[in-house]
C-alpha cells in the first residue's frame, strides 16, 4: 500500500538531518510512496529535492510554536491529506503538534540529538512513535521521561559512496606528498569539538606534529592557517564530499556529543579510519582498534596520541581502513528507510481506519 507522507525539516542549512530527509524521501517516492516535504523557504533541502523531482514547500518557521507558520502548515495539510505527518527537528515538531490540533492523523517525530529532552507537553501521547537515530538518543530521551514503548530507534543511513576521483588535496594546496591528512567533516562549531582541535594538534609529538596537515570540510571558508602548530586548510562547504573525504587518510571527529555521527559512516565506508571521543552514538559506530579509534570523552591528551600513532603507523591506518567499508554497510540507507516504513505500518495498524478517511471526516 503506498502513503502519503508529509516531513517537516525546520533547519536551514545543509547538515546531516537534512540529509537525511533528503534521502528518505527519494528511497520513498522510488518505491512508490508519495512524499512532500515542508523546509524552510531557500532552504538547501528545499532546492535539492525540487532538483531531484521530489516534491517540496517552502514555509517560514520562525521558532518552535510559531503559530503563523502552525496556521499555514495546518492548511498544506488539509489539501495534502497524509496518512501520515513526520516532523524531523525540534521546531518542526512543535509547529507540526500546534497545526494538528484538532486533527488526527498521526504524528512521528525523529530525534537526532543525545541530550535529555526538556518540557512533557511535546513529548505527550499526541506523538504516535519516536524515532530515536541510536540507542544513546534514546537513552536520552527515557531518562527525560518518554516512554520506551514509544521509542522506536532507527539508525540513520548512509548511501554507498562511488568515488572515482578523490580530491588530490597535496597537489592543490601544496602539501608535501608525504603528509598525512587528517579532516574535520561538519558543522565547525563547540558541540563538534572545533574549538579542541587546537589543543589536540598542539598535544601531537613533534614528529607527527611535522608529517599532519588538517583539513576542515565544512562551515565558511577560511583558506590556509595553523592550528597548534599543525599547518591546516579551511576549505568550507564542499558540495562533493565523498570525493573530498576520500582524498583523506584519517577523520578526526571531536565532537562533545553526538547523536550518531554519519560523517563517520562516511569516512568508514571510504577507508578512512576514524577516531573521537566515545559519546553519544559514536560508540555504537566504531569498533575500536578494528574499525576506527574511541578515546575518552573530552580526553584530549588521549585524542592526541592514538592519532599520532595514525600518522606515523602506515601500517596500523590501513588496517583499520580496511574494515571501515564492512562497518559502513550495517549503516545503509535501505536499512534506515525500512526501519521508518516499519514504524509507519505499527502506527497505522494502531489505527481503527485510514487516517486519510477520518481526516476527511473532520475537515
């Protein structure tokens, strides 16, 4: 039976959530499924899935309970009729409850973040199910007082990356071709741990402090600079970026907290051995010493050693490349599309009818 499926995406840039909604919906229309999805307008979500023949609205949401944007999104679901409505950030959760009011189809909200939700009124029985993207998301959120039984987790997923051509980072910004490169892939901001990466290269022994080379994949650009001592680029937004990451021989990934980390799927999948400290989904990411390196949370003098030892040990690198490509594929998009249609037939065999009958009724 094919659905009607509204996401809601209130971010407005291009991370990792957004990616993901982007990938849910194509593996969704694909298999005959009709999405529409409602981002912010300009939205870089909002101009790929038009680019892709997905369809899109834009719909300013200006904060959480923001009844305007509630009062329009009320009426995209009115013409659009779902079976089934799923708010994917925190603001599009709040506007998605306040538009429903009134209304009952059926509301599923995904978490992506391991932090202990605040406030029961958004965390009430009006949400059908939970998607939590890890156990560490979920164990969040039960210690905030959601029930379990409402939680369903769903790991998020990466798609195979097909890198022909990887970024030949020496040769562009004139590294020694002996360096090894290690990159920071993401937001650049305190929660990912940006502001350590000083401190983390500065803890590096002189020796691998003098064969690293840094490159940060994301955020505003910012060409070439030193970062404790460690020559490093600050390439910004890179729009290809398997083929950057592939360019790569070691991801650094230091962040605080985590809700998974599909950076690291990435690296993995491409034979870039990771390493970050174990918060969050992270530690059910990596294998450590066999897929990737966990250090410590926050443990930076820890950090700055086991990647040494990834500079300097050739050897050790590529052994842990080689199984990155083998622990990816537990991550894979079809499996992470397959878990949400899973918690799509649960809430629906909750129901006594089509939500599309009974939103008939009551409009």
């Amino acid at each position: 039976m094919s659905l009607r499926l509204l996401h809601i995406d209130s971010g407005r840039d291009w991370r990792g959530g957004q990616r993901q909604v982007f990938l849910l919906a194509g593996a969704q229309r694909a298999a005959g499924d009709e999405p529409l999805v409602v981002s912010q307008f300009d939205a870089p979500l909002v101009r790929r899935l038009r680019g892709a023949g997905l369809a899109a609205s834009g719909l300013r949401m200006r904060g959480e309970w923001d009844l305007a944007a509630a009062t329009r999104l009320r009426r995209i679901i009115r013409a659009w009729r779902p079976d089934i409505v799923h708010a994917h950030d925190a603001r599009a959760h709040a506007i998605a409850l306040a538009a429903l009011v009134g209304l009952r189809v059926p509301l599923v909200v995904t978490r992506r973040v391991a932090f202990t939700p605040r406030g029961r009124l958004k965390y009430g029985p009006r949400v059908a199910r939970f998607i939590a993207i890890s156990q560490a998301v979920k164990g969040a959120m039960v210690q905030g007082g959601v029930s379990p039984a409402q939680i369903e987790v769903v790991y998020s997923g990466v798609p195979a990356p097909a890198v022909t051509a990887p970024r030949r980072w020496r040769e562009e910004l004139g590294w020694p071709h002996d360096s090894v490169l290690c990159g920071v892939v993401g937001a650049m901001t305190a929660e990912k741990g940006v502001p350590l990466l000083v401190h983390i290269a500065a803890h590096l022994p002189d020796e691998a402090r003098d064969r690293c080379r840094l490159l940060l994949l994301g955020g505003q650009g910012g060409g070439a600079t030193t970062l404790g001592g460690v020559a490093a680029f600050r390439a910004g937004f890179v729009d290809q970026i398997h083929a950057a990451m592939a360019g790569l021989d070691v991801l650094w990934h230091p962040a605080r907290a985590e809700g998974l980390g599909t950076a690291v799927i990435d690296a993995m999948a491409l034979g870039v051995p990771p390493i970050a400290f174990s918060v969050g989904g992270l530690v059910e990411l990596i294998e450590p010493e066999r897929s990737g390196i966990l250090v410590p949370p926050g443990d930076v003098e820890s950090f700055a050693r086991h990647a040494s030892r990834l500079i300097l040990d050739e050897a050790y690198r590529d052994r842990l490349a080689a199984e990155g490509p083998r622990r990816a594929a537990d991550f894979g998009v079809e499996r992470m599309v397959e878990g949400a249609a899973a918690v799509y037939r649960t809430v629906l065999a909750r129901a006594s009818d089509s939500p599309a009958r009974r939103i008939g009724r009551e409009m």
